[in-house]
C-alpha cells in the first residue's frame, strides 16, 4: 500500500514524512531525556538513541494508519 503526501503540490512518499516527524519528536524527547539524566544510566546512548528513533518511526507509522 503506498501514500503519498500532498505539500503545496509536491506529492512525498509517506515514509520520508513519517521520518521526518519521528524526527523532529526525537530531538525534543532528546533534549528532555538529557536534562533528566536519562543517559547517565544508559550503557551507550547512541545505541539507546537509534532505539528511541526506531521506536518513534513505528509510533508514527501506527498511528497514521
């Protein structure tokens, strides 16, 4: 099943505009698990980072359906 997007005329595939706002939620999550000292307890964080990427796509993703 594939989506398109309608921008001001340019038509996106959907997963380039699910990316792009799984994005922008993880860089404010981001900055909140930061200041809460998440990734002081975290063993590598951009390895914790790319889990909470994947997690947001899907979220995205589900949601929209």
């Amino acid at each position: 099943m594939t989506h398109e997007v309608d921008v001001m005329g340019v038509y996106l595939p959907f997963p380039f505009v699910a990316a792009c706002i799984a994005g922008a939620v993880f860089f404010v999550l981001r900055k909140v698990l930061s200041r809460a000292g998440f990734y002081r307890h975290v063993w590598h964080p951009a390895l914790a980072d790319l889990a909470l990427y994947i997690l947001l796509m899907c979220a995205t993703v589900f949601v929209s359906r």
